[in-house]
C-alpha cells in the first residue's frame, strides 16, 4: 500500500486508464473491484479516507429489508438476498449469520411475521441462511433476557447477515488493489477534463496531503461520490438538477448487557413508522436507526438531540434494563443519498423515497450511481461497469465478482477474539507482534487494540491519520468514543514514527482528532 508511489505513477505516467471511478465508499470501491477484477486499467480516487462518510456509518447489516418486503418491493428484497449470499461466501471473515427475534405482544402477530418472514426465507432460495420460525414467550426471554415480558405472547426469529461495514471497505480496496487497481484516498477531484466533442476524458485531482495537483485520463469516468454526487454532476453540466435527496440515520452504542444475549432483535414498527434494531456487534449493542431529511452534506455529520431520544425511549418501550444517555458509549450519524425521482409525493418524507439505486450516463459520457445500500454494493458495481461499457464503447470483458474472494477470505472464522476480523492477514499481524514484542503492548488497558494494529494500518491499509486508524481501521471510535480519545497521543506517535512526521504534525492530529470525536460523545 504505496501510497506515495501511487501518487509518483500518476504523476509521471500520463497514461490513459480505462476506468477513473471518484469515490471511495461501498459503491465506488466495489466499482474498482468489478473493472479491474475484469481486466481494466483502474484508479479509484477519494477525497477523504476509504468509507469515511455514509459507508462507515451503517446499522452494520448484510439484509434483503425486512421492511421493503412490508412495503411489496420484492424486487428489491430478493435482489439484495441473493447479493446477501454471495457477500456471505466471498467475505465469511467478515459476514456473519444473526439471529433475529421479534417479541409479539399482540395475538395476531405471531401468525402474522411467521407468514412474512417464511416468505423473506423463500425470497433467498439457495442463498437462505437458515429458517423463520414461531417461538414461544419462554425460548424469546431464553434468548433476549432482557426483552420486556409484560403482556409478551412470544416471537418469530429469522435469520440475517451482520458485518463490520469499514473493515469490509479497507478489504475491497485491497482486493482492487491486488487485481491491478490504484486505489488512494485523500485524493479530491476538482475538476472533469474534456475532449474536444465534449466528452469526459479525465479528472483533475488535488493529493490533499501533498497540495500536488494531477490531471489523470481515463475512457470512463464513474462519479460514485455518494452524498455528494451532485457536486460532480454540477462539474459535467452546472445546470442539472439535484438527484439525491439526503436523508440522516443516527445510531446509539451501548453494553451488551441492555440485550443480555447473542441475538440481535428487531422492532417491526415504531411510533414513526419505522423499523429499528438492536444488533449485537464487537461486544456492544448497536440500536437504531432514525430517518429524517436534512440538507446538508458534510462527512461528519451530527446526531440532534430529538433523534438521540427517540431511539432510547423506543429502545426502553423493549428492554427491561432501559439505556439512558450516560449509558451511551457513541453516537453516529450517517448520511444516505437516496436517490429521489423528479417529482415525488413529500420531501419531509424520507420513507416514500426509493432505496434503489439509480444509474445513469450523461450526454458528455459521465456515468452516475447513487443510492442503494451495503448488501447491493456487488451488483450495483456491476451494472455500473456495463452501463459504462455501453455509453463509451470499449471492448466488452464479463464480469467476476460473483464468485470473487475478498481480501482477508477465511473459510472458518474464530470469533472469540477481535482480530478475526484480518481474516488471513491475521498471522501476517501475529507474526509482525512476534518480531517486534513492542508491537504486542495494547493501546488501552481494556481494549484488544494493539500497537501492531496501527503499524499494519500505516503500512498496509493506507491509514493516514489518527481518524483513519481509530474510526475506520480498529474501530474504537464507534465502540467507546471517550476511551479512543485517551488512545489518541499514543497512535499519533506511532504514526508519526511510521510516516516520518515531526511533533507538530503529532500534535495537530491529536487536537483535530480530539475535536471531531466530541460529535460521538454525549454530555
């Protein structure tokens, strides 16, 4: 992970790329891996880190939505089930099956979700991961100890998948990567270069660390920017209209112990109407999430007091040890850019806005993806690449992902320890720790987090910065925000060591990083 080397090639090459995809989330990074598992010359360039905005910030579920089968999207559900299964078998370091259980308080509703969830499993044909099934008022406490038990007639469980969304991005960049990709992050595009008819046929791109600029050519120009696609359609034609309406989703991270259990729960209809769960993940609980339209775009976006709320009073309507504010170890907040048709009903209403994504090419050949979700990534990369195809007129090749195995493939997983999430690079650590005992020597006393860890991030997962490792790498960030500030100073050093930084740099990293954490902290 040359980072430094990549930016020397493009700089220096001129050479002409058949894909440039501009964004580093779910989409563009699975986009990077479908071109150049193909075959393609691919760069893949993001303007912050890897999965730094909506891409780190899910509900950490690989699912078909539950809830688009309440609203009769079959299509939808049966396309991300089946996308479900191939993400299963191509990254099972990663994915995991959950068991979900939903607590029935009213007589109908057992018969009811049976009847739904039995649907859901027949949806995912070869791919189910296992049966619905009715349960009974004991087995559901059995299983959620601390569900409420007041007036419970029993559940319904079902099963889905569960993952860690960032790691998942840091693989699928490597495996771009290792099929022939450049991949770099802190690479802004600030601009489309064109061709004399007016098609696209390159980028201009700003190397944030470095203050170099680059232009950089390419026959098929991707913008998978997410929320912020519209600020690279305005670069192709300053006249088109918006195409995604932005929409914030909050997640609360508490102590295992508010569920008492392993699995995870699912709360079919809260009071606006929304689903919500409570997912166990790395040892925590997970709960949300909310849905309510914003208007800005910006990376860190910040939970309002009003959705923080909600979520502890739906989440304490279920669970007999209610979660209060002092109980929360992070708030985050995501945004997603649902991809809105012209005209739609409400714009206060973000559930009337498709989840689908939407694909597009423009009259100068730029070719748009937005919307869609996690679980779709694959195939979402997959049209995107063929549309492109299509619209600029390049030797066909077939796509690969299918059967494809992402970076860090391990067939059987131990889960009893943090470090299964490396998947085979987990000995490459191990061994790295062993030449180096300093290596061994946690970050936090309470933590697995190491100091290895942090050297493997810088060398190998092009981790530039202290939000870099702590957010997206070890995730710490997001399982206890007030203990990854304390571990701050220390990764400075470490990175600096690492990058050959000097004492200003460390001490710049730790003021920024000990600013921004304050948005995953509540007071």
């Amino acid at each position: 992970m040359d980072r430094e080397n990549y930016i020397k090639q493009l700089k220096e090459s001129g050479d002409t790329f058949d894909f440039i995809i501009i964004g580093g989330g779910a989409t563009g990074l699975g986009i990077a891996v479908d071109a150049a598992s193909r075959g393609y010359r691919t760069v893949l360039l993001e303007q912050s880190d890897f999965a730094k905005a909506t891409s780190s910030r899910s509900t950490k579920l690989v699912h078909g939505g539950v809830r688009y089968l309440q609203k009769g999207d079959v299509t939808l559900v049966r396309e991300a089930l089946r996308e479900r299964g191939y993400l299963s078998r191509n990254a099972p370091h990663l994915v995991k099956n959950q068991r979900f259980i939903i607590g029935n308080y009213l007589w109908w509703e057992k018969p009811f979700y049976t009847i739904g969830l039995t649907v859901y499993d027949l949806l995912s044909g070869r791919m189910r991961l296992g049966r619905s099934l009715p349960m009974s008022k004991k087995q559901v406490i059995k299983h959620v100890p601390q569900i409420v038990q007041k007036n419970l007639k029993g559940g319904v469980s079902y099963q889905d998948g569960q993952f860690d969304d960032s790691r998942l991005a840091i693989n699928l960049m490597q495996t771009a990567v290792e099929n022939g990709a450049i991949a770099l992050n802190y690479a802004e595009v600030t601009g489309l270069l064109k061709d004399q008819d007016g098609k696209v046929s390159g980028v201009t791109v700003n190397d944030v660390l470095n203050g170099v600029s680059i232009n950089i050519k390419g026959h098929n120009i991707i913008n998978a920017t997410g929320i912020f696609v519209d600020d690279i359609i305005k670069m192709d034609n300053p006249n088109e209209q918006p195409m995604v309406r932005p929409s914030q989703g909050v997640h609360l991270v508490v102590d295992s112990s508010f569920l008492g259990g392993e699995d995870a729960i699912m709360i079919p209809k809260t009071s606006d109407g929304r689903v919500m769960f409570g997912v166990p993940w790395h040892n925590r609980i997970i709960l949300g999430t909310t849905d309510i339209p914003v208007k800005d775009f910006v990376l860190e976006p910040k939970a309002l007091d009003e959705e923080v709320d909600f979520i502890l009073e739906t989440a304490g309507r279920y669970l007999t040890k209610q979660p209060q504010r002092k109980d929360v170890l992070c708030v985050f907040a995501g945004l997603r850019p649902l991809a809105a048709p012209a005209k739609h009903a409400d714009e206060t209403k973000t559930k009337e806005i498709s989840r689908s994504h939407k694909l597009l090419a423009s009259k100068s050949g730029l070719i748009t993806i937005t919307g869609g979700k996690w679980t779709t990534y694959r195939v979402m990369a997959e049209e995107t690449v063929n549309l492109a195809i299509k619209t600029n007129k390049i030797a066909f090749k077939a796509c690969q992902t299918k059967k494809l195995k992402i970076h860090g493939y391990k067939k059987t997983t131990d889960r009893s320890h943090w470090m299964h999430i490396y998947g085979s690079d987990q000995d490459e650590i191990l061994q790295l720790q062993k030449e180096n005992p300093e290596y061994e020597k946690r970050l936090h006393k309470d933590f697995e987090f190491t100091i290895g860890e942090v050297v493997w991030a810088v060398r190998k997962e092009m981790a530039r910065t202290i939000d870099d490792v702590l957010a997206r790498r070890i995730r710490i960030l997001f399982l206890d925000a007030k203990a990854s500030v304390t571990m701050a100073k220390q990764v400075a050093s470490i990175m600096a060591k690492e990058l050959k930084k000097d004492q200003n740099w460390e001490e710049e990293q730790v003021r920024e990083y000990t600013e921004m954490s304050k948005a995953y902290i509540i007071i």
